[in-house]
C-alpha cells in the first residue's frame, strides 16, 4: 500500500506542475494531495517535498489562511489570457470557446476571492 501511496504522490506532484502552466489545471490542490499521499506512504519523500521551496510555499500558504499568493494569480490569469487569445484565433467553433472562457473565468474568480497574503504566522497564534 506504501508503494501505491508513493506513486500516487508523484504522479500528483507532476499533475501539479502542469498545472502551473496549463491553466483550468489546478496547481495547489495538486501539491497538496501530493504531499498528503507522500505523508502516508513515506515521511521522508513529504520531508523531501516540504524541503522544496515552490512546494513548501504553497503548502504553508494553503494551510495558513487558504491564500494564493499574487504573483501566482498573476501568472495563472495571463495564462488564462494566453491560451484563450490562442483559442479565439485558432478556434472556429465558438462554443467550445466560449465553454473554455467559463470555465476560465470560474476558475480566475476562484483565484481572485481567495487572501493574497497570510494574515498570521503559527507563532503569532500560538502567543
């Protein structure tokens, strides 16, 4: 079962990281189900994980707060601009675009509700 664990873990973790350049593919809940998956399967492959600097990031801000940093909006919404400028000039048929821009759009408002910034560190809340 540690073996299964393991790979789910990897294979979430590289579903992460296309994520971070495909948008309507979520990152953090990616890294997230990753390092929860590498914790069950082996606490030194999470220690690893929590080692890296993106992850540990995205980690410790999900988990302080649910916050998505601003620089990480901004790179998810102009990839969004990105790749629906592509669709609109490549794409004729208008509604599987416009399908996409929805989808785009409910994951840019998602994004954009969520804190930017963690309010308090665990040593503020523990004092």
């Amino acid at each position: 079962m540690r073996l299964i664990y393991i790979v789910l873990a990897c294979l979430s973790l590289v579903i992460a990281f296309i994520g971070i350049l495909l948008p309507g593919l979520p990152a953090t809940e990616f890294v997230l189900l990753s390092v929860w998956l590498a914790g069950k399967g082996s606490p030194r492959l999470q220690a690893w994980m929590l080692r890296q600097s993106l992850i540990a990031t995205i980690y410790h801000d999900w988990h302080n707060g649910r916050v998505i940093r601003l620089k990480f909006k901004i790179w998810s919404s102009l990839s969004m601009l990105f790749c629906l400028s592509m669709m609109v000039l490549f794409i004729d048929h208008m509604l599987s675009v416009a399908f996409a821009a929805t989808g785009m759009a409910i994951g840019a408002w998602y994004i954009w509700s969520r804190p930017h910034t963690v309010a308090h560190t665990m040593e503020e809340l523990s004092e």
